[in-house]
C-alpha cells in the first residue's frame, strides 16, 4: 500500500466533498453532509499515516487504493 501523509489525504477528502468541521490540537475532523460517519485526521507535519489507521480511513471514506 502507498504511503500517505495526513495532509494528502486531508486533500483527498475535501476533493470527495468532506467538510473540515474543526480543529482540535494536531487533528482535523472532517465531516460530510449526510453521512453520520466523521474523520478525525492527525495532521503530525509531513509524516505518513500508519497504514491500518489509512485503511480504515478509506473504508469510511469509500477511497479505493488507486486513488491515493
């Protein structure tokens, strides 16, 4: 699996309609309209997500692999 940094994939997200609600410390919570589901996204600088936390991330998201 690819490696992807937090604020990649803050952008991915808000590229497939998901809203930054707030900002809590190093996490960004991002939500979309309609769904009940929620992301809470550590932004740690340049660093990669840990790839289960990535994984579960895509599957709330509905991402597929070979859109990263």
């Amino acid at each position: 699996m690819k490696s992807v940094s937090g604020r990649r994939f803050a952008s991915l997200l808000e590229q497939r309609g998901w809203i930054l609600a707030r900002i809590n410390g190093s996490h960004h919570v991002y939500v979309k309209p309609g769904m009940a589901a929620r992301i809470s996204l550590p932004i740690h600088g340049n660093s990669d997500l840990k790839v289960g936390l990535l994984r579960h991330f895509m599957k709330v998201a509905d991402i597929a692999e070979g859109e990263l």
